[in-house]
C-alpha cells in the first residue's frame, strides 16, 4: 500500500492560498453576472414603462424646432417649440410631441387629455383583438371504446373551431407498451377523422409511455 506524504506547513499554507483565490474569483464571477443582470432587467423596465404619461407636453419639450400640425390637422410648419407653445396657449389647448424621432419632431396643438384617452382606448382594442392561442392535449388510451372516442374528438373540434390548437396523445400502460409501435396508426387515425377542421402542426412522436401529436385549426380562406 502507498503511503501518503506528510505536507510540510508551507505546502499547506500555499494549498490554502490558492483555494482562496479561486473562491474570490468566484465570487467575482457571480457578483459581475449579477450586475449583467441587473442592468439587463433596469433596461428593459424602462422600455416597458415607456407609456402614454411620458409624452412630451407642453413646457416639457425642449427641441430646438418642431413641425407643427395645427388644431384641424392643417401643416403650420416648422417653427421653434417656444413660438408652438405660444400658438397651443392662444387656442387654449396643448402641444404634444406626437412623433419625436422625425426630423424635426413633430407636434401637435390638440386637447392632451382626449388625446390620451383616444390612446388609451385604442391600445385596449388593440389587446382584445390578439388572439392567444392555446394548446390544449386530449388523451387517449389504445383501448378505448366508440362512445369515448367520439367525445373525445367532438372536444377535439370545439377546441379548434375557438381557435385553439390540440394534442393528441396516446397513453400506454403496462402490458400496452409491447405494442407502442404497432399502434401508432391510432392517432393517425384520429388525425385523418379531424383532417376537415385541422392540420398536422407536429408529426407524431414517442414520448416516454406515450405517442404524441399536434394539430392546428385550418384558417379560414
């Protein structure tokens, strides 16, 4: 048997130095990702709060020239944003920076209350009308009977007439496994009797104890 070596105190003392550097460099590592970090989520914060209340309004903006668009959409021209100011005062009514990355910027004498809420209301509308598609998975067992299928697939239908998309998955328990191969035509099957409402978005894989696939509505023409 080999013996091992006693380590003299200077070898200890070197052995210790050099695994506390390699800890302070860690650390370092850890403490620079953190601030990579935090600035990367800072930023994107303020992309995100970058709303509405932030326009430029009146006193607030500070270009050296605008173009100016008068109260009934008529081009005035450009001019200094101290003489827009002074027009938007004389017709009781704001200058709103409406587009500040044209050059020159261009703003507008308008009422900056309904102006927001004409904002506001459109940015809702615009929210409703994404539509958010979800994916929503039926089961099927390789066993199952007539009645259980047509449920199944009459669910399969309602989900993609809302615009949804299904997967099908096929469960296999126990002895069932044996016959995982043979029985993929199974949710070939289901697939080719949904084929008037949907098409094949994922081709059907073996997931573990399973075979799945994904179908999406056919879009109307």
């Amino acid at each position: 048997m080999k013996q091992s070596i006693p380590l003299s105190p200077e070898h200890l003392a070197y052995a210790e130095c050099v695994t506390q550097s390699y800890i302070v460099r860690i650390d370092q590592i850890f403490y620079y990702v953190f601030l990579w970090i935090v600035c990367l989520s800072t930023f994107f914060m303020s992309v995100w709060r970058c709303t509405i209340s932030e326009l430029l309004v009146n006193e607030k903006i500070r270009a050296k020239e605008v173009r100016l668009i008068g109260v009934h959409g008529e081009q005035v021209g450009i001019m200094s944003a101290r003489e827009a100011q002074i027009k938007a005062r004389e017709a009781d009514l704001d200058l709103v920076m409406v587009s500040p990355n044209a050059h020159p910027p261009v703003c507008k004498i308008i009422d900056y209350g309904k102006y927001r809420y004409e904002l506001a209301r459109k940015e809702k509308e615009a929210k409703k009308k994404q539509k958010v598609i979800e994916v929503k998975e039926i089961r099927f067992s390789p066993n199952i009977d007539g009645n259980d299928m047509n449920t199944k697939l009459n669910n399969a239908r309602k989900f993609l007439a809302k615009g949804n998309k299904v997967k099908l998955t096929l469960r296999f328990r126990g002895r069932e496994m044996a016959h995982i191969s043979s029985s993929r035509h199974i949710i070939n099957d289901i697939a080719d009797k949904l084929s008037d409402v949907a098409t094949v978005d994922k081709p059907s894989k073996q997931e573990g104890r399973s075979i799945s696939m994904v179908l999406t509505p056919i879009k109307d023409k």
